[in-house]
C-alpha cells in the first residue's frame, strides 16, 4: 500500500482546511494530509461493528504493546503503574501547570516554543520564564547560560519540547544531561513533551526520551507521547504519560481529577493498531517527508535565498528565517499572498514562519511557487 493523499479536506471539516478561505493553501497546524495506515482503519471498522461506545479503559493488549515499545526503541523497562493515560498531550502540559507549581512558584521552557507551552502557565496564573535557544546559521542548541540566568530556586517546573516544535531538532543526551542537571539542581520536575518522537529525518539521529538518562532524572520527569502525530490521528484523542515516581505521579493524577477524561475508545484501538502494525507505513511517510524536506530546501536557496531554513532532524516542520525580508507582518504578508503559514510571534519569534510540509509534493510546490510570487514582488 502506499501513501494515500487527500487534496482538499474541507468537507471533512478538517481544522486545517477550513480555518482559511477556499483558494488559500494551509501550512499550518500539525496534521498531514495523508489518509492513515490500513491497520488502523481495519481496526476501527472493526470496532464499529461492535457499536458500543462506552467508557473503556485501556486493554492489557494495549498497555502490553506501549510498555514492549518503549523497550525496545529506548531500552526503557516502564512499570503499568507508571503509565497514566491520556485524551491528548496539550492536556497534559496544563496539567502539569496544576500539578507541580504553587502559587510564587514560577514555570520555565525554551523559545521558540509550540504556543500551548507559552499558554498553559497563564491558564492556571502561574508565571512564566522563557529562555532563548541558540540559533547560528540555521542550527540550534539549548543557550544554558540564558537558562541559567532565568532560572530560580522558585522553579518548579521546565517544559521540554524534544524533538523540537518548531525547530525540529531532537536533543543529543549531553544536552539532555545538561538541562537535567540545571533543573534537578532546582529540584524542578521536567515535564518533557516527546509527541514527535517518532519523526526522525536524519537517519544518523536517534531520539532519547530524558527520563532514560538516569534513575534520578527519571523521578522528577513527566514523559508525554502519543501516536497521533506519528499516524495522523489527532482528531481521535489519545495520549500517554510516564511518570515513573509514585509521589510526581499522584499529584499529576489529583490535578488531572473532574478535568481530564480517559483517553477515547476510538483513539486507544487506532493507537493500539498502529504501534502494532503501522511500521512500514510509517517507513513510507518518512520516505516522502524527507523528500519534501529536500524540495524546500533546494526552492528556498535556488529561488529564495533570503529566506534561511536548514532541513531538522526531526519532524515535518520548516522553521524558516524570514528577518531578512524586514517584513512587518510576515504572516499575514505570505496569508496575503495565498498561503497559511503559522507565524513565529506565536512561538515568541517574529521574523520567522513555520511551514508544515506533511502534504503532497505537489500541494507544497503550489505553495513554496506562491511563496516565490509574493517573495519577488518585494525583492
Ligand atoms: C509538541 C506538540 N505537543 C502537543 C501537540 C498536540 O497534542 P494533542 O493534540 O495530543 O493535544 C502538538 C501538535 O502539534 C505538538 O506539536
């Protein structure tokens, strides 16, 4: 079987293709237009022919199949206990909000940053301190000595983005030891979003979940991850997070109470099949990504050159770096011109956009030829 793609999705009322008007091409929110594994809608045929949809919890089946993965992709022997289970990761970083900081506490993460890292503190009153990365020509790392400056001994929580959204990188282990060593010596939990885990690029990049790293790590960590990203399932609600530490996990747990549902019954089956069955659709995905990722690469410095984008190591979202047009308002300058992109204000970066290429070739090309209109009536 090989990868489906769906052209318009507006009449799915599909978030992504409705939010703009019809002869705008949308670049934005992270899902991708391709239809899903053959394992996973088997699965839910399957289970609409039981047509019961109850509360359900998760199946050992299910529990069996995570806790068998997160051996063997990271080497991470993970206790049933330690699972708590999810209707999304967004949620969860809320929750974590909740959870882990009191009042005069205050929260910290790295900018650029996924906007629901910058929103969550505000909705539950709790401050927030970001932390610039690092950028030079294109790469990026973790500034420790920014972080070092922001953080206080009144940080209770650092929200981790890896692999990274926007910037799409995924942390080497030095990094990732460093970091837990600068929160830990605050005695800061570190809740460490991992949604995109599966998503890697560059065939020399492995992915480390933080938590791996050491007993001591581990027990002030928060692990978030989910299929959906992965197998372009995020409108079935279904997510997972690590909490090895009895003590971290009941205050997650109690935080969590009245306000988060179980995960949906439809999203555990869909998870539950593609981690079993969709590796080699998962194989193809990645095939067309890193095309993808090489035609923009090759357009923006053939046709754009000041516009500055390296390809990541992970996940299928262009960080372009616009400054060079000395745009006002890149966004709605490129919206303008027919193209949504999601604008790096939102991430706490103006003068950048994020272009999400999980589509077909020919739809990016469309957009990255509309990008190149609008890039020459200025230039
Ligand atoms: C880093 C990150 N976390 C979480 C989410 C969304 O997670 P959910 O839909 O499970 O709330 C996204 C979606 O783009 C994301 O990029």
């Amino acid at each position: 079987m090989s990868l489906e793609f769906v052209p318009n999705r507006r009449s799915h009322g599909s978030y992504k293709w409705k939010k703009y008007p019809e002869d705008t091409l949308p670049l934005w929110v992270a899902d991708m237009d391709f239809k899903v594994a053959n394992c996973i809608s088997e699965a839910l045929q399957k289970a609409h022919e039981h047509a019961l949809y109850g509360y359900t919890l998760p199946k050992k089946e299910l529990i069996g199949t995570v806790i068998n993965r997160l051996k063997d992709k990271y080497d991470w022997q993970v206790e049933a206990s330690s699972i708590v289970w999810l209707p999304g990761v967004v949620p969860a970083l809320n929750i974590a909000c909740r959870a882990f900081v009191s009042k005069g506490e205050n929260v910290i993460t790295s900018t650029p940053i996924y906007p629901p890292f910058l929103e969550a503190p505000k909705f539950s009153e709790k401050t927030l301190y970001t932390a610039d990365l690092k950028e030079n020509d294109g790469n990026y790392e973790m500034d420790f000595d920014a972080l070092k400056k922001k953080i206080t001994d009144r940080t209770s929580l650092y929200l981790l983005c890896n692999p990274h959204n926007p910037v799409g990188k995924a942390f080497s282990k030095e990094e990732l030891l460093k970091l837990a060593e600068i929160c830990l010596d605050k005695n800061a939990i570190i809740c460490s979003d991992e949604i995109h885990a599966d998503l890697l690029l560059d065939e020399n990049t492995l992915h480390t979940p933080i938590a791996t790293l050491s007993q001591e790590i581990a027990d002030r960590s928060v692990t978030l991850m989910s299929p959906s990203k992965t197998f372009n399932t995020p409108g079935l609600g279904f997510a997972f997070a690590v909490i090895p530490n009895y003590k971290v996990r009941k205050r997650f747990l109690r935080a969590m109470k009245g306000i988060v549902p179980y995960p949906l019954q439809l999203g555990m089956i869909a998870g539950h099949a593609a981690y079993e069955a969709g590796e080699p659709w998962l194989n193809e995905l990645l095939d067309q990504l890193r095309k993808n990722q090489e035609l923009i690469k090759n357009f923006i410095s053939e046709h754009m050159p000041k516009i500055k984008y390296k390809p990541a190591a992970a996940t299928y979202l262009a960080w372009l770096d616009i400054r060079g047009l000395k745009l006002e308002n890149p966004y709605h300058f490129f919206l303008k011109n027919g193209v949504a992109l999601s604008n790096g204000k939102d991430f706490g970066w103006p003068g950048f956009l994020r272009l999400n290429f999980a589509t077909s070739e020919e739809v990016l090309l469309q957009a990255l030829e509309r990008l190149h209109k609008a890039y020459k009536s200025i230039n």
